[in-house]
C-alpha cells in the first residue's frame, strides 16, 4: 500500500470496512474484530492508528509480537481458521501494520467461546437471532430453507392420491407395489425426516401446506392504475395448495387480467397472449422454485395498468448478478424444490428460464434490492 493512499483512508472515519486499532494485545479481542469481517465481506484493520485518524505508530519490536499475536488468533481462536495477509507501512511517527481480512467462505465463523460476531457500522455485534445464523449458514452452502422441517406437518397430511400418480409416473411402479414403507420413501426422497415432512416435501405433497405455513402463498393484485396505493382493484387472490397449484392458479390469474392483441388477424379471432404465455410459466416458476423459505413473506404478483411486478422474498443468492442470470448463470438456492419441480412445472433448472423469457420478450427489468431483501421482475406492459 502507497503511503498516500494509507494517509487517504485514515483521513476518513472508520467504517463497516476499515478498523483504527492503536495497538493490539488481547489475542480474544483480535478474534472477535477477525470472526466479524470474516463474516460481513471482509476488510482491513490498520494497527498504528487512533481511533480518531491521527497515527499511534508501531515501532519494530511490536511488529514481531503482533505478527505472531495474528497467527495465533487466525489459527487458534477463529473457526474455522482464515488466512489472512499484513503490510507494514513506514510513516514518519511510526510503523502502521495493514491487516487485510478475506470475506470468508465458510460462515459463520466463531471464536473460540463460540460467538459469532458481524460488522456493524464500524463497530461490532454479537449474532444470537436464530435466523441471522441460518441465513449464514444458507450462504455457506450448509443449509438451506427447503430442507428445515416444515412447521410439525406431519407426512399423514400427504396427499396419497397425488402422490402416488407423481410417483408412479416417475418411477414406472405403482406405490401399493413398492416394498418400502411410506416414512422411508419419503425419507429416501429427501422430503421427510421422521414422520415430518421439510419444507420441500410439506409444499409439494402435503393437502394444505398453507396451514402450518402460512406465509408461502401468492398474493396476488390486479389495479386498474399504475399504483399500489390505489383503493380499489380489479382482481384480487390469496393463492394456496401444493406448489403445482400455486403455479397453475398464478398462471391464471396472470393471464385473465392481462389482455389479447388483435393485431393484423381478422375479427373472429381470439388474439395473441399481450405477454407471451410462456413468460409468464418462466417467472412464476423460477419465484416459486428460488425464493427465500428463510423469510416469512409471500410472493407478490401485481398486475397495474402499464406493468407486472413479481416480487420475490430473498435478493439473489450470494454473488450472483442481474447480468449472471440474464447470460444463464444460477446459483440453486432451494436444491430439493429444484430437483423435482421439473418434473412437476415447465422448469428445466438449467438457468436458461430468464433468457427463454427474455427471448420471447425483450421489455423484463429486475430488480435486486439487497437492503430489503427482495427480487422483483417488473415486466412492462403494451399500451
């Protein structure tokens, strides 16, 4: 690092990025400020530096004790243990060692008494919410929100005929036929733990998943304007069921409140879909597949008088991008729901759903809100 450009950032305050330390000499101290840019993307702690900006400076002899004190703490006192880089930069009141943290690929990470601690601001907290871990360890590939047991449903909510015409078909044998017994099927699948079905499993299977899991339905608004905060509405639906029908009821309320375009063809003709059917099959799809089962929120499907907005709970996964999923990329938030749903939606979980969608029709936006934690496609309308 460039003297002018150590003097640039310590001209600023500290932020969720930079941390100022005088000094160091408490090795659990150093774990904890380690365990929080481990798990908030990363950073730099500058030891030599005031909190205030002005230089504390190092001399040699605490170079070497430092430089062990960070060997210790990143490899003893931090779980997993992180690799980390320093540069000591020479100024003229001192020496100001640069510790550059990794954002890190393993979350969450603890120290040593077990506390996982995220950047705040420039300062630091301890994580005790149930679901800010989960939500880490979804990050980390460790969990995810359609493999958590669903709520106490229990597998007796099956519905058997559903099932056993799904199962039939897939596996080319009846389900009275097969030698295994239903826990164990189930189990088998990845859709049950026990006589309790997952998330997955209670979504896809069970006769009313909407009872235990209330907040996993469609809402869905038809306005006559272009604004949501308008009183009156067109259309207005609540949909639940098994996911196939959550589809299929989405579908259709898409496509009765949106128009037929007579076009060039003569008057006895019904008309083309205004939005090609197929984009819609797409999208509501790929919501109900990819959405966040962390978040207790619905989908929202609003339909206004020059847009479609589909909203989504949970912005994209991890580092995937507006342009990376335009271009095909897909980052499989909800493995099990993925799994299957092609072989119960119009879904073939290769990451070409947007660009099908686009294909058919160029005038789709997305949206990422990361600081709402949400996914909004805003398809545009034809006037």
């Amino acid at each position: 690092m460039e003297t002018s450009e150590l003097i640039e950032i310590i001209s600023r305050e500290e932020d969720g990025k930079n941390q100022f330390k005088a000094n160091i000499t408490n090795v659990d101290s150093l774990a904890a400020e380690i365990v929080a840019f481990c798990n908030t993307g990363g950073g730099r702690i500058f030891i030599g530096v005031n909190n205030d900006g002005s230089i504390a400076g190092l001399q040699r002899d605490d170079i070497g004790r430092l430089n062990q004190l960070l060997s210790n703490a990143s490899s003893q006192s931090v779980r997993p243990p992180i690799n980390y880089g320093t540069e000591n930069v020479k100024l003229p009141d001192g020496i100001v060692m640069v510790v550059t943290i990794p954002d890190g690929l393993s979350k969450p990470y603890m120290d040593n008494s077990g506390a996982i601690w995220v950047k705040s601001g420039s300062d630091k907290r301890k994580v005790t919410s149930r679901e800010e871990i989960q939500r880490m360890l979804q990050k980390s590939g460790l969990v995810h929100g359609d493999e958590i047991a669903a709520n106490r449903i229990s597998i007796a909510s099956i519905d058997m005929d559903f099932f056993s015409s799904f199962y039939e078909k897939e596996y080319g044998i009846s389900l009275d036929k097969s030698e295994t017994n239903l826990t164990q099927l189930l189990h088998n699948m990845n859709l049950a733990d026990g006589d309790v079905f997952n998330v997955a499993g209670a979504l896809m299977f069970s006769q009313a998943p909407q009872f235990r899991l209330p907040a996993f339905i469609v809402k869905a608004v038809a306005f006559s304007g272009t604004d949501i905060e308008e009183t009156k509405y067109v259309d207005s639906k609540d949909i639940a069921g098994r996911l196939s029908d959550v589809f299929q009821r989405s579908l259709a309320f898409l496509l009765t409140n949106t128009r037929s375009i007579q076009g060039e063809q003569g008057f006895n003709s019904v008309g083309d879909d205004e939005i090609p059917r197929i984009v819609f099959e797409e999208l509501v799809a790929n919501a109900l597949i990819h959405r966040d089962y962390f978040i207790t929120a619905p989908i929202r499907l609003l339909v206004f008088a020059d847009r479609i907005e589909i909203i989504s709970p949970g912005h994209l996964p991890n580092n995937l991008t507006i342009e990376n999923i335009k271009n095909g990329n897909s980052n499989i938030r909800n493995p099990i729901l993925a799994s299957f749903a092609s072989r119960m939606l119009p879904y073939r979980g290769l990451g070409s759903g947007i660009k099908r969608a686009l294909r058919e029709y160029k005038a789709i936006d997305f949206i990422d809100d990361r600081d709402g934690n949400k996914f909004t496609v805003l398809i545009k309308r034809r006037m």
